[in-house]
C-alpha cells in the first residue's frame, strides 16, 4: 500500500555492503533514483570485518615470513615477533581510507542514505523505524552474518572471525574449527605469527569446495608449514578454564589452545527483515531467486549472500550491478557461479574458475586433466613456491576441448585468475591460449605452458 507522505525512489536497497552499494552506484550512474537503508557502516562485512580486513592480516603475515626467512635469500633479517597494535593500526588504516573513498563515491553520485534496519513489508514498501520507503523495485541485500554451533558460547578465547580480525595480541596455541576459505586463511596468518596451529575438519580435506587436486597440494604445503591438520574428524565440546580452552574431538582426542576459532561458515542474514513475512521465497533461510535475480514478488530482487550460492564479495557485486542494469531495461547476461573466480588468500593460495574435475565429468562425461608443476617456472623458483596449475578440458585427450576449469595453488597465484576466467567465460580451446604470448619471467607462464601442454604442443614439460 503507498503512503502520499512516504520517501519513495526508483530503486530502494535493503544493506550498503558489497551487492548494495554496487546497486546503488550503477543504478545511479544510469540515472536511478536510489535509497540505500544500511544499520551499520557502508562497504558491509567484506570491507568492514571480512575481505578487506583478512586481507591486510595476511599481508601483515607474509612480511614476517620475508622477515624470518630473509636468510635463503642472503639478507640479513630476523622476525623478532608481532606488534599487533601496529598490526591493528595498519590494517585499520587500510580500512578507514576505502571507507572514506565509498562514502565520497556515493554522496557523489546523489544516492540518499538512510540509516537504520530495514524491513520489507510487501512489493515496493520498506519500512525504517517509523518511516515509510516506498520504490518502484526493491533489492534484499543483507548479506551474511558468523555461524557458529549450538552450546558454543563466544567470549574472549572463543571467537568467530568477526572478532578475530581485531585481537589485541597474537595467539600462541590456536584450533580453527573449520577447514574452508576463512578457517585457512586465518590458520596461515597465526602460524605467519609464530602460533602453534590446529585445524579441525568435519569433511575429508581442506577447502572441501575446492578440486580434489587443490586440496592435496594444499595439505601439503601446511605439513610443510607445521600446521596440523586433522580432517575426517568432528568437534565434540569446548571448555573453557581459565586462559585456556580445551577442544574435545568425537574421536576422544584434546586440544589445549589459547584461542578457539570458530570458522564453520556464514549464514544468511534474512531473519528479523520481514522477508518471509512479506511473502518471500525462502530455502534454509536463503532467498529463492530466479536467473535474473527476482523473486517471487513482483519487483523485489535479491542479491549477494542473501541468495543460495557462492559467498563472495565480487559475486556480490556482480548480482548488485546486474540488478541496477536489468532494472534500468539493458537486459544484461545473468551472472553464473562456475564463471566466478575463486581465490583463498592463505600461502599458498588457492584460486580457480570453473568446474572441478568430478563436477566437469557429471556434467559432461569424458574429461581430460593436465597438471604443470610451478617447479618448472622460473619467477615460481624466484618466489620460492611450490604448487602447481591443473586444468580440466572437455572431451578425451588429443581432442582441443574446451577448457572446462582452471585450478592453482601457490604463492601469489590468485593474481592469476583473472586471465584464468576469461579462459572460461570465453570457452577458450586450448589452442586458443597456446598462441598468446605470456611475459618472462611471470607466473602467468604456467598458465601459457599448461595450456601448450593441453594443446600438445608441450614446450617444458612431456605432455
């Protein structure tokens, strides 16, 4: 029902994070008219408690790597241990000047910012406190919030990541609960630190999301890094003595650490919003969303981890400008999961795109794989790094299919993706990579020289 009295706009927006405010300014830049309700800060969890911040951390963790281990090298360096005031400082200092910048950006663009919890209360009306918004589409982008597990109670030796970007010292003797994307990031900062690490894994392997292939090389490099790993195991309790929290695993064995973190995934942050309420689809507390984003009521979107799929923030974006550019009648591609680069920023890092070699061979029956070592890369050697790129590509060997999904493990290698994706998207054949040109001496060589291989056309390697 419309209010006469009511703010209304083109577009109103349910979160200022990673989907929304992608939203907003594209909408605005198309020359929408945005309202964009946010109860907290601009830039949401990735920039706040989540990408932005972990990402700082484990660069903060590679310097004192390069400290401790200056002497492989010849430089003469040691690691004297970890300031995390300035750690904080730095990372904080990161935080607050893209803030500032997303602020100008959106004050720039003319979208009006509403503070506040909003709540939808039916096709094209949202409600802040006692205000009425009312807008011609409205896009649920609430995003996501720390899972943790029932009988958990969270404290100061009991955290989820939230308050673990924010410590005031650095751990000696840590457990992660959880082996995916936050649980090894965070496992590969504190052991950057000096921690004694432990990571427990419900599922067989670390970043179970991931190939297979990724989670070996993965397991690996920890091994090589003294971070235990203890997958195929489930948590049975925590308890909590003094300074220490002992974990008990269902297998009967302890674990004494200083700090327990809590790592078991997000949830979507749908509750308390009025989604259901209002007659919003819902699946296990996700928004239900067709190809293009819409619900089932008319004019309501939902985009980012709102919606079943990939948590990520660039996915996020990509659903917000989507949505800003169907609303505005482009009629733009629907974005999908399998083409969306994927990188955990732990050492080494793990990025992909595409299909792993079981989801390849579901869907498409016969595959091929090809796997080149970074041994065999001259700026991988220089760097260090072990690991290596395995690509998936359709059809049995000898045949040039398609190149279903890229997957690679080893220092920096996420910068990779991007070249990575467009193999992807762009349904390369591995001919079609074969005949660029890749700058000596990169890493992205490995990725030219995986694909010579694929094409069999090897150059350092025996096919």
């Amino acid at each position: 029902m419309s209010d006469p009295g009511a703010r209304s706009a083109d577009l109103v927006i349910l979160g200022g994070g990673s989907g929304g405010y992608a939203c907003a300014l594209r909408a605005a830049e198309l020359g929408l008219s945005v309202v964009l309700v946010e109860k907290d800060k601009l830039g949401g969890t990735c920039l706040h408690r989540g990408c932005i911040p972990t990402k700082a951390l484990l660069h903060a963790a590679e310097v004192a790597d390069h400290a401790r281990d200056g002497a492989q090298v010849g430089i003469r360096s040691r690691f004297d241990g970890v300031d995390m005031a300035g750690v904080n400082a730095y990372k904080d200092g990161v935080v607050s000047r893209l803030y500032k910048g997303l602020q100008g950006l959106v004050a720039a663009r003319g979208i009006t910012v509403v503070p506040g919890a909003g709540t939808l209360e039916g096709p094209g009306t949202v409600r802040v406190g006692d205000e009425r918004i009312t807008g011609r589409h409205v896009v649920l982008a609430t995003g996501s919030y720390a899972r943790s597990l029932p009988g958990l109670e969270l404290d100061d030796r009991i955290v989820t990541s939230d308050a673990a970007i924010s410590l005031d010292d650095a751990p000696r003797r840590v457990v992660v609960l959880g082996g995916g994307v936050i649980g090894v990031e965070f496992a590969s900062v504190w052991r950057s630190f000096g921690a004694e690490v432990t990571i427990v894994e419900a599922l067989p392997r670390l970043v179970p999301n991931e190939d297979e292939f990724c989670s070996t090389q993965l397991a690996r490099a920890f091994r090589r890094r003294r971070i235990t790993a203890r997958t195929g195991v489930r948590f049975a309790k925590a308890t909590r003595s003094g300074d220490t929290v002992t974990v008990s695993l269902e297998s009967g064995e302890e674990i004494e650490a200083d700090l327990l973190l809590v790592a078991v995934g997000r949830g979507p942050n749908t509750t308390g919003h009025g989604f259901a309420e209002a007659g919003v689809a819902m699946d296990d507390g996700f928004v239900t969303v067709d190809e293009r984003l819409r619900t089932d009521l008319d004019g309501v979107y939902a985009v980012g981890d709102v919606t079943p799929g990939l948590q990520l923030a660039h996915r996020g974006f990509a659903h917000g400008i989507f949505v800003a550019e169907d609303v505005a009648g482009l009629a733009p591609r629907p974005v999908t999961d399998d083409g969306i680069p994927r990188v955990t920023y732990c050492e080494p890092e793990v990025a992909s795109v595409g299909l792993t070699e079981q989801a390849a061979r579901d869907l498409h029956g016969e595959v091929h794989t090809l796997t080149y070592d970074l041994a065999g890369n001259g700026k991988s050697q220089i760097l260090q790094t072990s690991g290596a790129v395995k690509l998936v590509a359709q059809g049995p060997a000898g045949r040039g299919g398609r190149v279903l999904g890229v997957h690679m493990v080893g220092s920096r290698i996420g910068e990779l993706v991007g070249e990575a994706q467009l193999v992807y998207n762009w349904e390369a054949l591995p001919t079609d990579v074969a005949a660029l040109i890749h700058a000596h001496p990169t890493q992205s060589e490995a990725l030219g020289e995986a694909h010579l291989a694929l094409a069999g056309r090897p150059l350092h390697t025996h096919g």
